[in-house]
C-alpha cells in the first residue's frame, strides 16, 4: 500500500510543486500519474524513494513512513526508475549497474548475476552487458535504468516518463512488462495511449494538486477533464472522433 496523505511540499526557490495532495494506491494496483508538464508529478513520485522528504504531511509505502531515517528502509520497498536515465547509471558496465543494488542488499554473486541475466535478457539488454551505460542509445539506457530496478525486486515499481525514448516494438515490449509485474505500478506520462494499456486507474494532477482519479477509461476518455488540464484526449481517441 501507498499512501500520500496531506503531502506539500516547496523548493528552496520558493516554487510550490505539491499542496495537500492525499492517495491511497493499494497492493498490486497499477495506476497512471498524467498532467501537464510542470504539474508536479516527479515531485510527488520522487518522494517514493526519500529523493524528496515531505516538508508537511507524510508517505507511507508499505507501514514504512518516509524519513531520514528510513530513506534505506523505503528504498528497498521502492524502485524508482527516473525521467532521466542518466541520473541512475554510475558504473563502468551496464552489468556492474544492474548488480549494484542486489549485492549493496547482500545477494550472494552468483545469484545476483543469475537475476540480472534473466532481467537483462528480459529486456533484449544482455548482449549490452559490458559496454559503458554512456555509451548506450537513449532507449538502451532507458531499459538498462530499468532492468537495474528490476533486479532489486522492489515491491513498488514507479516509472517516470518511460516511453520517451523508446521505440515501438520496445515500448510494445514495455507494455507487456509493466502487464506482467505483480508489483505495484506506479507510471507517470505524456503517452495516454500507454497509460490506457497499462493502468487500470488513473490521476490527474495540476499545479500540484490531484484534479481527478478514477477508472483509466473514464478519465482517458473525458476529453473536457483532460483539456482544462493541459492534456489532450490519447491518440486512438483522437484518430476514432476524427474517423
Ligand atoms: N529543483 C527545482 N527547483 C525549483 N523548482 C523546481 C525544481 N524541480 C522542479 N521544480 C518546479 O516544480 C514544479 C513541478 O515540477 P515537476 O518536475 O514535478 O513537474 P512534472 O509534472 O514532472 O513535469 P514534466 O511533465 O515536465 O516532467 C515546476 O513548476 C518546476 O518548475
Ligand atoms: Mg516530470
């Protein structure tokens, strides 16, 4: 379970990203963050993994309430793969990257490279294994940040913006992925049409607020909802009213 409760919070230059915002998103669920760019959504998912500590209000992932003190704890809980790639790939190899975190938890060798080849080959990366993660394509660097978060077997997987780089047959290939995790699923994205295909609720948050929730297609589909908040109906609405 995740829990939001009352959260706010404001950067050191005085911008107001998060007011009150309360949700509760239960086990298993797999539910979609949208709203216009600057809206507040990295914010709020960035406070999933203690990157962001509430200022007012709290985030509860699991019983583990985020602090300080339980930034480890909640990390564990919590994969968090971010809008960035770059900011998550560190090591000399994409494998050293991908095996970083199960050893730092204390996974013995053999069976964190076990994980991390099944992850890996999962994700059509393995072959990438020993080239440097900047050396990769946007797209290859995108599933390398995945599969580094994968392979910590988190309970809680938040994505962020994942299909900006991809293209189609992988982005397809991500769909099934996010269908088959039994983690939480946590995606934030401008891509309506693969929130629809892979959420089965939706929010929408504007200027920091949670300006509505609900069922994936009664959202997606309200196309007056979604444009008072910056957004647009997805593409295959679009192409059906356009005939
Ligand atoms: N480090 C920062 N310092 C000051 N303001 C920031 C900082 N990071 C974000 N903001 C501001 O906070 C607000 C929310 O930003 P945030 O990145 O959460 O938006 P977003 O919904 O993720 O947008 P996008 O769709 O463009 O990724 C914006 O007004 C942004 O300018
Ligand atoms: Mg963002």
């Amino acid at each position: 379970m995740v829990k939001f409760e009352n959260l706010s919070f404001t950067y050191p230059d005085g911008t107001q990203a998060l007011q009150e915002v309360s949700l509760d998103i239960p086990a298993g669920a797999s539910v979609g963050i949208i709203g216009a760019n600057g809206a507040g959504k990295s914010t709020l998912i960035n406070h999933l993994n203690a990157f962001h500590l509430p200022q007012s209000g709290r985030v509860i992932v699991n019983g583990i309430e985020s602090s300080k003190e339980n930034a480890e704890k909640l990390r564990r809980e919590v994969g968090l793969v971010f809008q960035n790639s770059e900011d998550q790939l560190f090591m000399p190899r994409v494998i050293d990257d991908v095996l970083f975190g199960p050893m730092n938890l204390g996974i013995d060798k053999d069976a964190a490279m076990r994980d991390a080849e099944q992850v890996m080959r999962e994700l059509d990366i393995w072959s990438l294994r020993l080239k440097p993660p900047f050396n990769l394509s946007q797209g290859q660097k995108r599933f390398a940040a995945f599969a580094t978060i994968l392979a910590m077997k988190p309970s809680v997987i938040v994505v962020d913006e994942p299909t900006s780089d991809l293209d189609p047959r992988n982005r397809r290939k991500l769909i099934h992925l996010i269908n088959s995790l039994k983690a939480t699923c946590i995606t934030v994205s401008h891509d309506l049409d693969f929130i629809w295909d892979t959420c089965g609720r939706v929010i929408v948050i504007s200027a920091g607020k949670v300006a509505a929730d609900g069922r994936t297609e009664e959202i997606l589909r309200d196309r007056t909802l979604l444009e008072s908040n910056g957004l647009e109906l997805p593409i295959r609405l679009q192409c059906h009213l356009t005939g």
